[in-house]
C-alpha cells in the first residue's frame, strides 16, 4: 500500500516539514539531535498536532482541509520511544499485553527478542536493553498497521542488535507493516533501509542512492 | 461510651466510601481538564479547609431544613427530617471532608508520568481503558491516602456534627461531642478513655498515611 506523509508542525523555532511517501517497507531516519526526528514520529503518531495530511493506505490520519484529526488511539500504531515506557506494576508478559485484544504470535516474538524467560518479572528487575526489547514486543504484538521505533536498538549490545536488526526485517517480510526507525547507526541503516530519509533543521529531505534530494513528492 | 464511637467509625466509613466516588471524578476533572471556572471549583473544594467548621455546618442546616429544597425533598421521600440525622451529618461530613479526599487524589493524578498516558493512546486504549488500567492502579496509593485522610478527618470532626447532628444520644452523637459532654459532666475516667481511643485511632491512620506517602511507587508493589 502507498503511504503519504505531507504536513508541517511548529516546536519552539524548529518548523517541522514533512513531504514523503512510502511503502509497505522499512525507512530509516537519520538527522542530528533536535533535527525532529522524534517530532517527526510523533506527530506522525497523533501525538502532537501537525498541519497538513496523512494518509496510510486507503484510511486517513489526519487531514487539516477538512479539520479531521484521528485520535491516536485509533491509529492502531506500534511506538517504542528510544526510553523504554513499561508499567511497573505489570509483569513484562501483562505489559507487552497491555490494550491489545487480538495480538497474534506471542510466543515467536518473545522468543526472538529473547524475552521468554522474563514474562513474569518486573519491570524494575530488567536491565535497559531488556526493558527497550519488552517495548519492542509489545509493539510488534498488537500488530499495528505502522510501526514508529525511535532508537529501539540504542540499549542492546551490539551482538544483540545485530540479530534484532534480522527479527524487525523478517517480522516486516511477515507482516509487510511500514516501518519508520530513527537511527544514528549508519550499520543499521544499510542493512535494514528500503528508503533512507533524513531530518536537517525540521526539514524531511529524501536520500536518493547517497544524495539528499528535497523533492516534494505527489501521491500518485 | 461505646455507642457514641460506634456512630463516629460508621460515620467515617460511610463518609469516606461516598466521598472516594465523589473524589476520584472530581479529582480526575481538576488534574487532567482545563475550563471555565476551574479554579472557582479548586476554591470550593478547598474551602473546608479554612472555613469554621460552625460555618460550614449552619449552611448546610439551611441546605437541609425541613422548609427546604432538598429537605422537603428528603421529608417525602423517607418520611424522616434530614436534619438532626445520620443522613444529614453524612452530607455534611461529605462537604467537610473533600478536600481531604480530592488533593490527594489529584497530585497523584498530577504526578503521573506523561509518557504513562501516551502509551495508552499508542496501545489503542480509550480513555476509559486509560483510567481503568493506566491512571487508577498508579495512583492507588493516593487513593489510599485519599481514604486515610478522609476517615480520620471525619472521626475528628466536632463543630459540623454538633450543628447539623444535635447530639442525639444513639443516633447522632458521635464520640467527640461525647467526650466534650464528659468533661463537662466530671466523667473523667470515660473521658480519658475515649480521648485515648480517638487518638490511637488518628495515629494510626496517620501513620498509614506517611508510610504509603515514603513509596510513591506504591503502585509498584
């Protein structure tokens, strides 16, 4: 399916401006710090209010013409923030389960991410990089019809990132679900990238084989 | 002696169990909405705090005269007066109390982390699923505070129930006003007796308070 991203927000003096499409496929985002990578994400989320249009497939987000706003929750997004956001008074099993109705493949994510033997722990009793992991499942879990990681890998050690890169690539083979990932790992994005795109001051600027083109791109 | 604490404890539960149902809404509106005339509700829900307990009592006497709204309203209805009754010094322990029940309630709400609220969106949860799942089990400990506070505040209470009770021995006399009617009668022995009681009951409600108040990821638990 054809997605398309064309809108603007406004933070602080940054004016995020986003004019992209993509497919059913894997994009790596790379910029500097405070380039709105995660503003990007998050406004692409529902999370903050942005002016302009998006649409995923045949079902509209957000759509400022005709004042309409899809509220987040209706998104169906998966969102792991590069700070693993768990509840801590549910076990990492009832974390990953937290609002989803008809998840699908439990046992294969938590067994690739290497969760399995942690379901009835604690958040408190996770390291970082097994707290982001939980995050990550529990995203892929409620299979969502866009998945938005934010630096989902920043917390692994770099044996597991690179076996963490191949689960995300398959599970998207799987489930063809457009991935958005923020990056800074230039590794990770030439080993998982179908679209490269990157944030200078605001501005989503489209990678072209090596080249950053600032094409404004048309749906069809 | 034993009859008059009975009213207080019951007076309390009951007080503290509508109060949570009042409270927890209430609570929620104050921390999360922003309107018109918030803070004019912030002031109302503060005012027992600083108001004499005399005050807030002859009002709610003019709220609940047999010649008024409500009062008239009760009369047909249970065919009893509302004022000088347990009811009556129900709603009036209700009033008294919220704020002891509200603030609580909402700091905990205030505390939560944004990112809390967020990820219900992002998992899909309405904003009932949200307060459900979310918002209500990490507050669980202001809650509690909320219902500490509450209880103790209304076994404590002296000015309101006298004004809107009338210290019906057996049916609205609670245990303060029991005490004060002690002492002025030379029971000393009852009196240090059940001062001692109303004491030991304060200390432990406000040790249950500091103690949940030191885990504030009581939730956590």
């Amino acid at each position: 399916m054809k997605h398309a991203l064309h809108f603007q927000a406004q933070f602080g003096n940054l004016l995020l401006d986003a004019q992209a499409t993509f497919d059913d496929e894997i994009i790596v985002i790379s910029g500097e710090n405070g380039a709105g990578k995660t503003s990007l994400l998050r406004c692409i989320a529902g999370l903050e209010k942005a002016t302009g249009s998006v649409q995923m497939g045949q079902t509209i987000w957000l759509d400022s013409v005709a004042d309409f706003i899809l509220p987040t929750e209706q998104r169906n997004i998966g969102f792991v923030y590069s700070e693993a956001v768990l509840l801590p008074w549910l076990s990492v099993e009832k974390n990953i389960k937290l609002g989803v109705k008809n998840g699908s493949g439990f046992q294969k994510i938590i067994a690739d991410l290497e969760l399995a033997p942690l379901m009835q722990r604690k958040p408190a009793m996770l390291s970082s990089g097994e707290a982001q992991r939980v995050a990550l499942a529990r995203a892929m879990y409620r299979q969502p019809s866009l998945l938005l990681l934010d630096e989902p890998f920043s917390a692994q050690a770099p044996e597991i990132r690179n076996r963490l890169r191949h689960v995300l690539k398959a599970w998207q083979k799987d489930f063809h679900t457009p991935i958005l990932l923020v990056s800074h790992d230039t590794e990770e994005a030439k080993s998982l990238a179908n679209q490269h795109w990157h944030m200078r001051e605001g501005k989503l600027l489209v990678k072209v084989k090596g080249m950053l083109k600032n094409k404004v791109v048309n749906d069809e | 002696m034993f009859e008059s604490l009975f009213i207080s404890l019951q007076l309390a539960l009951v007080t503290t169990l509508i109060l949570l149902c009042i409270a927890i809404p209430l609570a929620y509106v104050l921390a999360f909405k922003s309107f018109a005339g918030r803070t004019v509700l912030e002031v109302i829900v503060a005012l027992p705090l600083v108001l004499p307990p005399t005050v807030l009592g002859y009002y709610v006497l003019l709220m609940i005269a047999p010649n008024s709204m409500l009062g008239s309203a009760w009369q047909n209805l249970f065919d009893s007066s509302l004022a000088f009754s347990f009811s009556g010094m129900v709603l009036a322990s209700i009033l008294y109390s919220l704020p002891f029940a509200v603030q609580p309630i909402q700091q905990a709400f205030r505390a939560l982390p944004k990112q809390w609220l967020e990820l219900g969106k992002n998992q899909g949860m309405n904003i009932k699923q949200v307060f459900r799942h979310i918002i209500l089990p990490a507050s669980k400990g202001g809650v509690l505070v909320a219902s500490a506070l509450a209880f103790a505040h209304t076994m404590g209470e002296f000015g309101v129930v006298l004004m809107v009770g009338g210290s019906i021995p057996g049916e609205t006399k609670v245990a303060s006003i029991a005490l004060f009617e002690m002492v002025e009668m030379q029971q000393q022995s009852d009196a240090s007796m059940l001062a001692l009681i109303l004491l030991a009951v304060s200390f432990v409600m406000l040790s249950l308070v500091y103690s949940i108040n030191r885990k504030p990821m009581l939730a956590a638990s």
